[in-house]
C-alpha cells in the first residue's frame, strides 16, 4: 500500500513535535500552508495559547505578488507583532513542510525583521 502525502507529512510533523515544544520564554512558531495562502503562529503549549498569530487572508494584509512573496510579507508581519508583544526567540515549528520555498521565505523574513530562532 502506497504511503500518502498527508500520511508522510503527520509522520514527520510527530517527529518534530517530540523534540519542539514552546515554553513561556521560548515559545514555538509554527508554520500552516495551504494551497493558496500561508499562516503562521506563536505558540505558548504550556498554557495551549496563541500569542500572535498572520496570515496571508487579513484584510489589513496586502501583498500581492507570487507565494513566496506573501509568505515573506507574512514572516515580517509576524515578527513585528511578535516584538510589540515583547517575544524576540521562538522555537520553529515547519509544522512537517520540508523547509525551502515558502516555509523558508516566511523564516528568513522572521529573522530579518528581528526574531531569534
């Protein structure tokens, strides 16, 4: 029986989750891409509470452009959000995505815009 995309992805994404865990000082920003759009959120998984959360389907949002592009607008908008709630390391969470093209875009915009992960 062939193994599916989805079955592979929650393999991996339970391999991550045994050694990513977001703390208090530390917590995990975890990445969700979709088809057409990207989200990405920061997560205390002591409390079970998102902190800051962007995605590319917000209003105030308004870059267009390829998905990658989004997904770097996506990974600054975060960061900015994350600073004012005064978070400045995460834990990255790729969430089972291999990480290049857009789950790679959103973090280096991240760490640009001034997070630590």
């Amino acid at each position: 029986m062939a193994i599916t995309k989805s079955y592979r992805r929650a393999r991996i994404k339970m391999r991550i989750r045994k050694k990513v865990y977001g703390r208090q000082d530390m917590p995990r920003l975890s990445v969700y891409r979709s088809n057409k759009d990207i989200y990405a959120q920061i997560i205390n998984d002591a409390e079970g509470k998102t902190l800051v959360a962007a995605s590319s389907r917000e209003k105030e949002f308004g870059a267009t452009g390829s998905k990658s592009e989004k997904a770097q607008a996506v990974g600054k908008l975060l960061a900015e959000r994350a600073q004012a709630a005064g978070i400045s390391r995460v834990v990255f969470d790729r969430n089972g995505y291999l990480y290049h093209g857009r789950v790679k875009s959103l973090a280096d915009a991240a760490r640009e815009a001034g997070l630590k992960f």
